[in-house]
C-alpha cells in the first residue's frame, strides 16, 4: 500500500515510473475496511470471507470498479 497526499501526487507518481493506476481508497475507506475485514478475526470460529463477502464488503464502502471486480481475476 502506498499513501498519497492528493490526487495530482499520484498522477504525477504514476506518471514518472510509466504505471496505470489501480485501485485506490481514501484513509477512510481503508479503516472502514480494516474494521469490515479483521472485526472478527478473533473469534474461536472464524473463516476466510467468501468472494461474495469480500465483494459486498467493498461495495459497502464504495469501493468499486474493475479493480475491486474479484470475479474477474
């Protein structure tokens, strides 16, 4: 994960090193992500979230597009 001050900070980054942008979240997103993803990690019977789990956890958050599309990796 990288961290970007703004928006015209990764373009110029991405730019520099001739890279198409993927996926990006705001440090909002990435917290209400972390909450969604680890919140019951601890429990004596957790389980890996399914693809559908995962998907509606991104989507919840507004996490959207080909990049966030599990289906199609």
């Amino acid at each position: 994960m990288l961290l970007f001050r703004s928006e015209e900070h990764l373009a110029a980054w991405l730019e520099q090193r001739g890279l198409s942008q993927g996926g990006t979240m705001t440090l909002e997103q990435c917290w209400l992500l972390a909450k969604a993803w680890y919140s019951d990690k601890l429990d004596r019977d957790w389980r890996r979230k399914t693809l559908d789990e995962a998907m509606a956890a991104f989507a919840e958050i507004g996490l959207e597009g080909d990049f966030w599309d599990l289906t199609k990796r």
